[in-house]
C-alpha cells in the first residue's frame, strides 16, 4: 500500500487517539506493508473478512482499495457470490450492492 492511510487520526484521533494511531501505523502502515502477500490478496482477504461480518461500513474504502489493487469486477461478483454459500445470502446481498456502485464503469 503506498499512499499513507490517515483515517483514524481524521476520524477518531481526539476520540480514541491511540486506536486511531494503531489503524494508521500499524494497521495500514505496517500489516499491509509487508510484501509476504500482495495487495490484491490482501484485500481479497480484506473484503472477504468484512462480508463475512456483516461490516458494510468499512465495506466501501476496502471494495475501492480492492479495485485500485486490481480486483476486477468479474473477481469481486465470483468472491461474493461464492461467500454467499458460507456467510449468508443478505450479507452478500449487501455486500453486491455496495461493490455493484463500486465497479459500475468497469466492464470485465
């Protein structure tokens, strides 16, 4: 991941300031760093987590991320419809509505 993920300290640094420093640094500035797994299997890994949750709230940074990591549309429809089976037809439900607004103009 190259670009600095910033989000907690915009969102929870006066809140909860050492939460929002784990999100940032270690989260996002060192767990997704580390070249063991690519980008694109992280956030396969990542999205397929937060289906499984339930957590459609994270669901749109991670669905966008896992588009700029190079999940395609057609990969995305394949990962949801197979959780489908483990997780529960409304959280992939759910899950489609959200990636269907994430990947409308891309055509594979």
């Amino acid at each position: 991941m190259n670009e600095k993920i910033t989000a907690g300290r915009e969102q929870l640094g006066i809140f909860a300031p050492d939460f929002a420093r784990y999100n940032d640094e270690i989260l996002f500035g060192e767990v997704w760093a580390d070249e063991t797994l690519s980008a694109k299997i992280r956030s396969i890994i990542t999205v397929s987590a937060l289906i499984t949750k339930g957590a459609t709230e994270q669901l749109p940074f991670h669905l966008e991320k896992a588009k700029q990591n190079g999940v395609t549309k057609t990969e995305i429809s394949a990962l949801i419809t197979q959780l489908a089976f483990y997780v529960g037809w409304p959280n992939a439900w759910s899950a489609f509505s959200i990636a269907q607004k994430i990947y409308e103009e891309v055509e594979n």
